[in-house]
C-alpha cells in the first residue's frame, strides 16, 4: 500500500541503505521488522507494529468549536474538504472509504470516489451488481470515512443510502472518458473472470464496436446518494487527546438535548465526544 512502501522508503534512508539495495519486498520487510519489531517470534508472518508512531497536531492547534466555519455539518465538511483540495500532499482529496454490511450484518468496505455533494447527501457511482450493490438494496445503509493524513484530519457519515434518478446517472455516465464508460460494460464487477486477456479482448471489441457512436449506458450502472444523519469532524492530537465534533439529526418528534448537546443548523444538533 502507498503509505506503508512511503514508510518503508523513508526507513531505508535513516539507515543509509541504497535504494537499489533493497531490491526486493522480502528485503525491505526485513529493514522494516528490524526498525519495529520488539518481540521475537518462531512465526515468520507476524509483525509487531508497536513501535509505529507518527506525531500529529499539538494543543495549540486543537479544533474548538468556536472555530467551526458553520453549524451545518454540510458547510462544515466543503471547508475542510476545499483545505484538502488545497494541499498538495494529497492526491485524491474525493477518496472515501465506503462501509457497507448485509442484512444479517457482515461488513464489507472498499475505496471509491465522491463525484458530488449538496444539502441533500453524498453522491457516488459504481455497478449496482457489485457486492456492494448488493449490499446497499438489502440493507440500504452505508458510512463514509474520508482520512486526509497529511492534515491529520477524518469526517465520518452515516447515513441512509437511496438511487440517484436515472437521468443523473445518465448525464454523469456519458460525460466520462468514452474509455470510462466501455469499462463500465466490460466488467461486471465482482464476477469472477477466467484471466486479465478475457477482459483486453472485451474491451478491444466494444471499443471497436463503438467507434463512432455513442456508448450507451447499462442499466447495471448508476449512482447512490448518502443522505447523512451523523457526520464526525476529527482532527488528530499527538497526545491522543483526538478532536471529535459529531453532529446528528434527531429522530422524529425528537426534541430534548442530550448532555452537552447542542443546537445546530438546518436541523442538526452536534457535541464534543472523548477520544
């Protein structure tokens, strides 16, 4: 993964290792237990990972409350989303990891894109035959978790999760690559396929295919809406002492604060919760 073979590149270094040296992952996985590893183990698989810490913000750079931009979690989370876009350390300020479960509770997550968001919810695409397609018209809920390390900052959403129109789906599809939308057609995510060659040679024929006409959408492909009900603000503390502003929409008929609740906006109530 991009953060562990970061960590690894930097350990290296400390240890005055040419890169070309380490030429192999059984190498740097070595380098690595050697820089982390306090326990001894027969087990060659295991790590022990106690030793990794990486410093955060300090106290004077906590996240208060009288330093919310909005008390609505919406206006809340364009700005920290517009600072994420703004700093160059990240690549993909729009990946979020995506929580769904089925109905008898097993989870599953994976990354995917945010292509939108408003006062209505979270929009994002993906094949409605996916496992997580599955998964959301069984059991119709989903968190969100956005994690901007380099800012040392996380927004969590809950919420319901419900279709986009088809047209929405529709207009979004087609003002992809045209290369995006044939491989929307040529995976049928999550099946099972026999190597890589059977999907080169389906993309080749549906590119030839269309050539030169448009690519129509396939009725297994569209997009979802997250429509929040709790969305947690957190900012990372080097002590540990982590920031988390949580703000929920109370249930119907639901008007008595909880202790160290607030009102918010738009129908929201947040509070302070311990790290």
């Amino acid at each position: 993964m991009y953060t562990t073979s970061k960590e690894l590149h930097h350990y290296t270094e400390s240890f005055a290792v040419s890169k070309r040296t380490i030429h192999c992952w059984a190498c740097r996985r070595a380098l690595f237990s050697q820089s982390f590893c306090t326990k001894s183990t027969s087990d060659s698989t295991a790590m022990d990972l106690s030793g990794m810490r990486k410093k955060y913000k300090g106290d004077e750079e906590c996240f208060e409350e009288n330093q919310l931009v909005s008390l609505d979690p919406i206006k809340q989370f364009g700005d920290w989303f517009d600072q994420a876009t703004k700093c160059p350390e990240i690549g993909e300020p729009n990946a979020m990891c995506i929580a769904t479960s089925t109905e008898e509770g097993r989870p599953s997550a994976r990354m995917v894109l945010l292509k939108g968001y408003s006062d209505e919810g979270f929009r994002f695409f993906t094949n409605y035959e996916s496992r997580k397609g599955g998964e959301l018209e069984s059991n119709p809920y989903a968190c969100l978790c956005f994690y901007w390390e380099p800012i040392n900052r996380q927004i969590r959403i809950e919420g319901n999760v419900e279709r986009i129109p088809y047209q929405s789906s529709c207009d979004y599809f087609h003002s992809r690559p045209k290369s995006s939308q044939i491989g929307a057609i040529v995976s049928r995510q999550s099946t099972a396929v026999p190597d890589r060659n059977y999907l080169r040679q389906k993309n080749a024929e549906l590119e030839e295919k269309y050539k030169d006409t448009d690519v129509p959408m396939p009725d297994y492909w569209g997009g979802y809406i997250v429509k929040p009900y709790m969305i947690e603000f957190w900012q990372g503390q080097t002590n540990r002492l982590h920031d988390r502003i949580v703000f929920t929409r109370p249930k119907n008929g639901e008007s008595v604060l909880e202790e160290h609740q607030h009102h918010a906006e738009a129908g929201w109530v947040y509070q302070r919760l311990s790290p």
